[in-house]
C-alpha cells in the first residue's frame, strides 16, 4: 500500500465550485505539504503544515485553504475554482528535518 | 524568496549516452536534493547531498553539491529509455522553522531515444 494517498486521482469542475483535495499518510510523519506543479513552472508551495496545530502558508496560497484534520491527514480546498487553478496538485509528507519529502502521486484537477 | 535556476529545461539524447543537469542559486542552501518524476506519478527522491563538496553516486546517478553552496550537479551515465522523466533540484536552508521548506528547481526533462 502506498505511504502517501491522495484523493480524488482526478477532477472536473466547474468554476465557482467549492472542491477538496484530500491526502491521507501512513508513514508517521509530522510534517504535510501542499504543491501545485504547472508545465514549465515546476513545483510550487501551497500550504504546509508541521504539525496538526501548525498551519503556513506558502507561495501561492491565494485562493486555497487547507485543514489538518489529524496527523494522518491535511485536506486542500479551492473555495471557489477559478479555470486558472487548473493543475498537477501533490501532497507531501517529511520527518521533522524536513529535508526528504515523500510525496503522493498527485491528483489532476481541471477547471472549466 | 530564493529562486532555483535548473537547466537544461529539456534534453534529447540517445541510448547509452551520458546526462548532466545543474541547479544554480543566488542564494545558499545546506542540503541539496535531486529528485525524478515519472509520468503521472509524484516526484521520487533520488539523491540527497548534505555538505559542501559532497559526491554522492545512486546506481548510474552522481550528484554533486556545489563548493559555494550555490549549485548543485547530477549526471547519469549510460541512460537507458527507463531514465525518461522528469528531473528537478531542490534545496533547503533547514536551520530551522520555515527554513525547512524546500525550493524547487522548474524541472529538466529527459527523453531516451532507444
């Protein structure tokens, strides 16, 4: 089974449709991760969280939002899509160093 | 914020040949990391360079972490068409909080030819 989950694989919608992304971890880590990755653009920094009372935003965190439900799980939601959000979005997890993320195996979100 | 600047963006080669790729920064980092993503699947680590100067080899990978803490190297020696993907750099200053988040290079694609 895989250490890092993620759900749905894939996504249609509409804009201005309330959408979460979900991300599920067995590897026991502390620290969660949100990325979107766009063609040419490589991976960019949503949110990260290093623990379930500990929320950050990251580099592009405009129009998402996120909740760390338990260490196991960090949801991203899109409040209202907007076709621009289109995108790879990866969800990783790290140990307390930080410096090796493991990540999911993403999940395709188109918004029309 | 730090910026990465990884090139090539894309390479095309054939069988057997060898691959180098770089990452350069304006800004250090204390730890380097290369990693592949394959098609439809999320970024894998493929190697992780913790020190100045440090050669680390993984398989047919070597990776380099740079003298200035300013660049990284990776190359791939006799590639194979499974060396197909796409590669990206990553560096983390990790002296602690929100220093261990990690930059991102924009990725260097590899295309094998058989």
């Amino acid at each position: 089974d895989a250490d890092v989950t993620q759900t749905p694989r894939n996504r249609i919608t509409k804009t201005g449709k309330r959408i979460m992304l979900e991300c599920s971890q067995t590897k026991g880590h502390d620290r969660m991760y949100w990325y979107r990755q766009d063609p040419g653009l490589g991976l960019r920094l949503i949110y990260y969280s290093f623990d379930v009372k500990d929320i950050n935003k990251g580099e592009i965190s405009d129009g998402y939002s996120v909740s760390r439900q338990a260490q196991a799980k960090f949801s991203l939601s899109l409040e209202s899509a907007i076709p621009n959000q289109t995108a790879l979005y990866f969800c990783a997890t790290s140990e307390p160093r930080g410096n090796q993320q493991f990540f999911g195996p993403g999940t395709r979100l188109t918004v029309l | 914020g730090q910026q990465l600047n990884q090139s090539p963006q894309s390479m095309f080669i054939q069988e057997g040949e060898d691959v180098s790729m770089n990452c350069t920064s304006s800004s250090i980092f204390n730890t380097w990391l290369w990693y592949k993503q394959d098609p439809g699947e999320g970024p894998v680590l493929l190697i992780a360079l913790y020190k100045a100067g440090e050669l680390t080899s993984n398989g047919r990978l070597t990776a380099q972490f740079g003298i200035t803490r300013k660049d990284s190297f990776l190359n791939i020696s006799a590639s194979i068409p499974s060396d197909v993907g796409i590669y990206f750099c990553a560096g983390q200053l990790g002296s602690g909080g929100s220093n261990y988040k990690l930059t991102f290079g924009k990725g260097t694609l590899l295309t094998v030819n058989p």
